[in-house]
C-alpha cells in the first residue's frame, strides 16, 4: 500500500475512497454526493486528483489482498489504523469523518464495510461527539 504524507489532501481522499469501496462497489449517487458537498474542494484537490487517488486505492487493494471480494470493506484492521493514522490534524479528521459519512448515506443505506471504516475513524480519532453533534440543539456543545 502506498503511503502519503500525514495531513496531506490524498490521505485524506484515499480514506474518503476506502469508504465509496468499502461495500464492494463505488456508486455513481456516492460519486454524485461527493460532487454536490464539494468534498474535492474540501481535500483541497482538483476532481481529476481525487479519482486518480481512488484508482490508485483500488490498485493497492488488488494487489495486497485476496480480489474475490465479498461484499464487504477488504482492509485488514492494521492496514485501516495506519491509513487512519495519517491524518492527525483534528480539523482535517472531521471533514474527512463527514465526507465519509455523507458517502455512507449516500445510496441511504450504511454498508457492513463502511460502518467499519466510520466505526475506525470515530474510535482511532476519538470524534465520537462528532457523531452526535446533528443531534443536539444549536449551540449545546
């Protein structure tokens, strides 16, 4: 698996990719959304660069792993902590957790293997309350 620096626009997009693969296809409404919430602008990428992220992503999963995929995220749980592990920036991981949500709920519906890449990114950052802030009224947190 290829590594990039910490912090950088394609770590954050290659966990936004993990999450459009994590079912075991990337949909054209999870593409679409991504285009609508300006996730590109967000990473700080041109659209271009974020597709060639996620081809190279999907490049380095055929290679590191089994490619008779089940349905379901194919990233080992040390693979998933070390791309977790590159962004440290605690703004860079909330834009990196809502855009992987929005993804997720895009087709409305949370798959098997995107609940485990949100699951990761909440527990290794420690964002649970990003996970409930909708939920609270303006200004209670």
């Amino acid at each position: 698996m290829r590594s990039y620096p910490t912090n950088s626009p394609q770590a954050a997009a290659r966990i936004v990719a993990l999450t459009l693969v994590a079912d075991g296809h990337v949909s054209r409404t999870e593409l679409d959304v991504l285009d609508r919430v300006g996730a590109y602008r967000q990473l700080g990428l041109e659209r271009d660069a974020m597709h060639s992220v996620l081809q190279g992503f999907c490049e380095d999963l055929l290679q590191a792993s089994d490619p008779h995929w089940v349905g379901a995220c194919q990233v080992d749980p040390r693979t998933l902590s070390q791309l977790m592990a590159e962004i440290e920036s605690p703004a860079l991981r909330v834009t990196v957790l809502r855009l992987c949500v929005a993804v997720a709920e895009a087709d409305d519906h949370v798959a098997d293997g995107e609940s485990v890449v949100l699951v990761s990114a909440v527990e290794q950052w420690g964002l649970h309350h990003e996970m409930l802030s909708p939920l609270l009224p303006a200004g209670s947190h």
